[in-house]
C-alpha cells in the first residue's frame, strides 16, 4: 500500500479523526461519571475539587494515596472515605482502588494507578496518567470492562484496552497495543498504533487500518475501507465491498474484486488477479500469473513474463472478453484468443493457438503458425495464410495470395484463387488447382496425381506423373504427356486403348454423314479417311454383286467382299476405341466438374454460424464460387451451456447436387 493510499484511507472515512474523537469522547464520559449534577469531580483529602467543579459539588469519598489502597470494606459498592486502608480492620467489600486519585466505583473493580478510574461492575483499570497530564490514569468504563496500560480507556460492556493508550469504544471491542484503537461492537484492533472503526471488524499488524464493518486487515500497514473487506499482508489494501488482498501491496480496489500476490491489482468490480504484479482492470476480468495484464471487461490472462523483455510484462489480454494464455501471450482486440507462449491475436474475434502463434486476421493453430490476411486460417507448425480470405492446413504451407488454398506438408499455391493440395503441391498462377504429392499447375490449369504437371495455360493433367505442359492440352492417364498445344494425350504407347460404346447400335444411330475410317500413325495420331455415305456402300455392294453374277465367276468376288468385311470390323474397332475415349474425357471432365463443386460448396460451409452474446439459436446462408461452380450451405448453432455451443451445416452444389456436410462443438473460457 503507498504511503499516498495509506494517508487516504486513515484521513478518509474520518478514521484517524475517530481515533481522536474516541479519546474525547472517552474524557467526557468520565467526566459525567465523576462531576455532581451530571458533571461529578474527583476530589483530594483536603476536599479540594478537581477538574474545576464547584466546591458544593464535590465528590465526598477520600481518595487513595501512594501510600494507601482503599478497600470496600462497608459494601456500599465504592472504595471511599468510608472504607480503609488494607489491613485496617475487618472487609467484606469486593473493590479495591490504589494510587493517586484512583477511583473503583462499583462493585468487584480494581482501579490501580494514579488517576484510574472504573465505573461499572467487574471492571478494570491499571495504569496511571501518563504524559498528557489530563488527571485520568487507566479507564474501564463498562461492565467487566478492562483497561490496562497508561491513560488506556475501554469505553463499553467487556471492551478491552491493553496498552499504553490504547482506546476501545464499542461492546465487547479489544484494543492490544500502545495507542491500538477500535471502535464499534466487537472490533479488535491488535498492534502498535492499529485503528479499527466498524463493528466486527478485526485489524491485526504495527498501524493497521480499518474503517468498515465485518472487515480484516492483518498486517503492517494493511488498510481495509469497505464492508466485509479482506487485507493480509503488510501494506494490502482493500476499498470495495467483499474485496480481497493478499500479498504485500496488494490492492483490491472494487466491490468483489481479488488480488493475491505480491503487488497484484485488481482496480475492476468482480476483477481477481493471482500472481505477483498481475494486474485485472476490467470488469470480471482474470490474471492469473506474475505480471499477467487482463484490462478488457471480461478478459482472462494466464501466463508470466518468460523473455526477460523491457515491457516486464507476461500474458495480455486487452480486449473485452479476449484470452490470453500462456508465457507472453496477446490478445489484444476485443474478442481475441490467443493460447500458447508468445502467442497473438491482433485482430478482432482473432485466434492463435500454438507456441509462437500469430493471428491478425481470423485463426491460426499450431507453432508459429501466422494468419495475417482477413478472414485467413492457417493450422499447421509454420502455416502461413497472409492472403485474404486465405487458407492454409499442414505444416509449412503456404497460402500468400488472396483465396488461395494450401493443403498439406509444404503446399503452395502462388496464385489468387489457386488451390494446391498435397505434399508439396505447388501453383504457378491464379485459379489453378493441384492436387497431389509435388503436383503442379499454372494459371488456371488442373493437375491430379502424384507428380501431375499441368504446365500449359489451362491446361489438365489427370494420373500419376501426367504431363500437359502446353496451353489448352489434356493428358489423361498415369505418364501421359502432351507435345502441342491443344492436344489430348490418353495414356502411353505401353498402354491400350478400349471404347466398348464405339460399336453399339446407339452409335451407329447417332452417325450421319460421311462414314469415315479412324487412322493412326506409329506415333498414335488418330485421323480419318475422308469417308464415305452409307448410300455409297450399298450401290457398291450392289455392283459387285451384278459384276459377280455377269462373270460367272464368284471367287475373286468372295474375296474382295471378305476384304470388305474386315474393313468393316477394323471401322468397328476404331469406333469402339473412340467412344472409350470419349467416356474417358467425360470421366476426367465430370471429375473436374465435382471438384470445383466441392470446393465451392467447402467455400460455402465456411461461413459457420458463431453465437453472438446472449443468443441461444442462430442459423445463417452462405455462397461459394468457385471456377464458375456454386455452392450454398446452410449453417446453425445453439448454445448447450454457457462455455459451450453447437454448430452444423450442410451444403449443395447447384450444377452437380453434390451434398456435404460437417457439425462440430465449441467451447470457450
């Protein structure tokens, strides 16, 4: 407690003024007792009046010299001129005063000292007048009151004042020291120079300071100022009601506040800071370690000061209702949560979870992880989302650009838009996606498979080490691999190709036209011959069959009619191979289509639903694009206690009606 706190809580509430009036109070009260008329006098052997009184008012009884102690010898409850000296005759009184101008004036006192005075049953006074020369030694004025020590008074039924000038005024209320003082019903004031003002209050240590009912101080110095406070330690202050210090110097400031711990503070209503110079200054707010700071309403910080830096100062939370936790965690907005040493969350509803973890935009988890775009999340050791709207998930990914994507050890998209999922997945370019182990993908071309590359202007590379590095070029298959631009590759010369639509009457139906024959070169260039109309061959047909018959002659005619069958079957293969690739590109382009679905309805459920205070139920709407494809998700959530809440949703993709869905519980401190 400061020495400035000190002197206001001793001036304030007229403490130390009290201490004064008790004295004269306490004068008075025995001048009433001994002056006649109201206003008795104590008086000398020689009938002399003491204190001024007039001679006609004179007290009659002799009182006691150095020499002698008078003792109620003729029972009339006073030890006075009618009584003797010990050893003067017979006694059966139960008084006894000695010194003096002592004074036992009821029945069972002792009143021992110059000038010591008791007033009423049982009561007792030792001690003589001191230095102040007011003509009052010890006074115990109240039934079995007891007063011991120079110029000590107990003003009141049972009160106690043991010491030099210590002062008691109130029903069963104790003083135990030189000038210790206590006033009021049952107060106790313990110590050298201790002052207690308030019924039940109890105030123990060398200048202990009290000035409320039902308060404790203990300690040197401790000061207490409001009803029910709690001070232990040497200088702890409390000035609200139910507060509580412990510690030296600690300081509890508003009504239920709590500081324990050497200097700690807590200045708020309903503030509590535990730990040697922790600090709680706002309302309801919590520190719980040395040099914690929580200066929001609602704040909690829990952790020290662990770098030795010059701010000294350990966990922060600054902002109404943020959390810190953690050696030199901050949480600095409103909101904000930050857990893990060094932790930081700058920025509002922000959280960093993790040792070192950095949140100025939305949530980062995990060590060292930053989130530093708006809206961003990043979770992983070393994640990094610094682009807004950002997302990356796995340790040491990456996502710098605006609504970009990193998913796994080490992915990077470095592109607006860009998705890179997998280990090491890398885009070069904005709206490009690349899904795989080392997969890679440029602008706005698509990459699946382990060691995919699609490096051509959107460009696909579907299947394991797939290649399309040229602009608009498809390689679909494990290896395949485009060489020009606006290419398709399917598979590898090691590879077969299958069609099985190609020969089915739905084909056949679907052709019109130019029949034409399906060529390949060594290299698997398909191309056609040209063709032929089915009317074409049917007049062919026929005039083969009238050559036949005018030359009589049907072998060479068998012949060539085989080597239009096997033509024919060879036609029937070709379509057959190109309508398994042609199921093959449909494949690979619906996969592509339910991916850009999936990562516009993912883009949708990501707008969950949070609770705001003092809601119970909230639901809300939410849109993702992505690639042209859209998505819309639908998201709830309902408080299940006060630390905890429930949230679900589930989305859509309009184009292929694809549905996910995701639910998930929070718990907050």
């Amino acid at each position: 407690m400061s020495p400035a706190f000190r002197r206001a809580i001793r001036n304030g509430g007229n403490t130390m003024t009290n201490t004064k009036n008790l004295t004269a109070k306490a004068t008075i009260r025995v001048r009433r007792l001994l002056g006649g008329g109201g206003a008795m006098a104590i008086a000398a052997a020689q009938g002399v009046a003491i204190l001024g009184a007039p001679a006609a008012t004179i007290f009659a009884p002799t009182q006691a010299f150095a020499q002698a102690c008078l003792l109620d010898l003729n029972a009339n409850d006073d030890a006075d001129a009618g009584d003797g000296a010990e050893g003067a005759g017979t006694f059966s009184g139960t008084s006894v005063a000695c010194g003096r101008d002592s004074f036992a004036g009821s029945f069972q006192d002792v009143a021992i000292g110059n000038g010591a005075l008791t007033t009423d049953i049982g009561g007792i006074a030792i001690g003589g007048d001191g230095v102040d020369l007011d003509l009052f030694g010890a006074v115990a004025d109240g039934e079995e009151a007891i007063a011991i020590g120079n110029n000590a008074i107990a003003t009141g039924d049972f009160a106690q004042a043991i010491g030099g000038n210590a002062l008691v005024s109130g029903d069963g209320g104790i003083a135990f020291g030189d000038f210790a003082s206590s006033d009021g019903t049952a107060a106790l004031a313990i110590g050298p120079g201790s002052t207690v003002v308030g019924g039940d209050s109890i105030g123990i240590g060398r200048s202990a300071v009290i000035d409320a009912s039902g308060a404790v101080a203990i300690g040197p110095d401790a000061g207490v100022n409001a009803t029910a406070g709690t001070a232990v330690g040497a200088g702890a202050a409390v000035t609200g009601s139910d507060g509580v210090a412990v510690g030296v110097f600690a300081s509890a400031i508003e009504n239920d506040s709590v500081a324990v711990g050497g200097n700690s503070l807590a200045s708020a209503e309903g503030a509590t800071a535990i730990g040697d110079d922790a600090v709680a200054e706002g309302v309801e707010s919590f520190a719980g370690a040395e040099n914690a700071l929580a200066s929001g309403d609602n704040a909690i910080a829990i952790g020290s000061d662990a770098d030795d830096d010059a701010s000294n100062l350990g966990a922060q939370a600054l902002g109404d209702n943020s959390i810190a936790i953690g050696a030199d965690s901050e949480a600095t907005v409103n909101g904000a949560i930050a857990l893990g040493a060094e932790a930081a969350a700058t920025n509002v509803d922000a959280v960093a979870i993790g040792r070192g973890a950095i949140a100025s935009g939305s949530t980062a988890v995990g060590g060292n992880a930053m989130a530093t775009g708006a809206n961003s999340a990043a979770f992983g050791m070393d994640a990094e989302a610094s682009g807004d709207n950002s997302t990356a998930l796995g340790e040491t990914s990456v996502a710098r650009f605006d609504n970009a994507t990193a998913v796994g050890y080490g992915a990077l998209p470095q592109g607006a838009g860009s998705v890179a999922l997998g280990y090491r997945a890398t885009t070069d370019g904005p709206d490009a996606i690349a899904i795989g182990e080392s997969a890679v993908a440029v602008t706005e071309a698509t990459s699946v498979g382990d060691g995919a590359s699609a490096g051509g202007r959107s460009a696909v590379a579907l299947g394991r080490n797939a290649q399309a590095d040229f602009e608009n070029s498809v390689a679909l298959g494990a290896g395949a691999a485009t060489t020009r631009d606006d290419q398709i590759v399917v598979g590898t010369a090691t590879n077969t190709v299958t069609a099985p639509g190609v020969p089915s009457l739905a084909s056949r139906a679907a052709q019109s036209g130019l029949i034409e024959i399906v060529t390949s070169d060594a290299d698997g260039n398909l191309a056609t011959d040209g063709g032929a109309t089915l009317a074409q061959i049917t007049q062919n047909a026929s005039d083969i069959s009238l050559l036949q018959a005018a030359n009589g002659s049907g072998d060479r005619f068998l012949a060539l009619e085989d080597s239009v069958s096997s033509n024919a079957t060879a036609i029937d293969a070709f379509r057959s191979q190109i309508d398994q690739l042609s199921a093959a590109v449909d494949v690979n382009r619906e996969l592509a289509l339910e991916a850009n679905d999936g990562v516009a309805v993912s883009m949708a459920m990501a707008g969950a639903t949070w609770l705001q205070q003092n809601e119970t139920f909230a639901v809300s709407a939410n849109w993702g694009n992505y690639a042209g494809s859209n998505g819309m998700a639908f998201s709830a959530a309902a408080r299940l206690s006060r630390n905890a809440s429930f949230n679900a949703g589930v989305g859509v993709a309009t184009r292929t009606g694809k549905v996910g869905a995701r639910a998930g519980v929070r718990l907050g401190w």
